[in-house]
C-alpha cells in the first residue's frame, strides 16, 4: 500500500450497498462502483448483490476479461484492513452419529411400507380362503 491510500474496517465497508452509494471488496481492495451500476454488462443487480461482503469470490466465478480487471482500477478508493474482515463460515458436515440417527426412522419406514401391504393382502386371501371354506361346507 502507498502512503496515501485510504484504509477502511470493514464494518465502513458494509454500509455502502444501495444503488446511490455502493462499494465492492474484491481481494483486499474497495471499489466505489456507484457510477458503474448502469454500465455494468451483468446488470446492477449482481453489483448490488455483491456488495455489502466479500466479493472476491463472486468476481473470480465469473472469470472477467484483462479489460474488466484494468477498468476496476478507476474506482479503486482504498483497501480494507484484514484484521476487521469477520472470519469465513465454512460448512460443517454431520457427524456419523448424527447421520445414523436420522437413517433410523427411515429403515423403519421402509420396512412398514414393505409389511403392511403384505399384511393387508394376506388378510384378504385368508378371507377369501376361509368364504370358500364356508361355501363348501353348506
């Protein structure tokens, strides 16, 4: 960083998101894309959407031409201290035991599908079974 660019928390950051004052946080830098929004060839609603976080990510998903990455440049207005960016959530998978638990109720649904219908249909045949038995015996 040079001595004369402006370092901003990241809680300053957060503040700017409507369409009359909207700033991105791309790999570390600010970027007051406000007079942008309408040029932008994906609409402003995808800088509207990135804004207010992170949006590294969202910028390197989409995979922008040398050209978009040297036109940034022109609304480059600091960079954020790293130290106030909140730390990443990442996903955390089930434990096993939790998994097994919830595989439970599923087996044992599947197998009273599996016994009631033939439950059922054995009721039928042992009625039919013993009517026939009756008719036989008058």
């Amino acid at each position: 960083m040079g001595s004369g660019e402006k370092v901003f928390v990241y809680e300053d950051l957060v503040k700017h998101k409507d369409r009359n004052d909207c700033w991105l946080l791309i790999s570390g830098k600010v970027y007051n894309v406000t007079q942008f929004l309408e040029d932008h060839p994906g609409g402003d609603e995808v800088l509207l959407a990135a804004s207010g976080k992170d949006a590294t990510d969202d910028f390197e998903d989409v995979g922008h031409s040398d050209d978009a990455r040297e036109q940034m440049q022109k609304y480059y207005i600091g960079e954020v201290d790293a130290t106030t960016i909140p730390a990443r959530r990442t996903y955390k998978a089930q434990t096993s035991t939790a998994a097994t638990q919830q595989e439970e109720p599923g087996f044992l649904f599947k197998i009273i599908r599996f016994l009631v219908p033939l439950l059922i249909l054995g009721f039928a045949f042992g009625l039919q079974f013993l009517g026939k038995k009756e008719k036989t015996e008058t």
